[in-house]
C-alpha cells in the first residue's frame, strides 16, 4: 500500500522542475552578466582616469 501512495506522489517531480528552471535562469543570468562585464569594466576605467584628471588639476 505504501509504495503504491509513493509512486503516485508528483512532489518530488515538481520540486525537480523548479529546480532545473531555476538553473537555467541562473545559466542565462551569468552568461549575460559576462558580456555586459567586459564593456562596463572600459567604462569604470574612462571614469576613474577623468576623475583622477580632474583631481590633479586642481590647485
């Protein structure tokens, strides 16, 4: 009787969807946050040098 309760139980499969979609939104989250990171890391670098100009140029 129990392993037949235990073959019609679907909240074991329900937590393993779950969890394969929340890996795939991981997966598209870290490969779009390596591609923005390369072009904002040239922004961050433009800024500091600005600020760093404007710094030294004061009396």
């Amino acid at each position: 009787m129990k392993l037949k309760t235990l073959f019609s139980d679907n909240r074991g499969a329900t937590a393993i969807e779950y969890g394969l979609i929340v890996a795939l939104i991981a997966l598209a989250m870290i490969g779009a946050l390596r591609m923005l990171g390369g072009g904002t890391g040239g922004m961050w670098t433009i800024i500091s040098d600005k600020f760093t100009e404007a710094v030294d140029s004061q009396p």
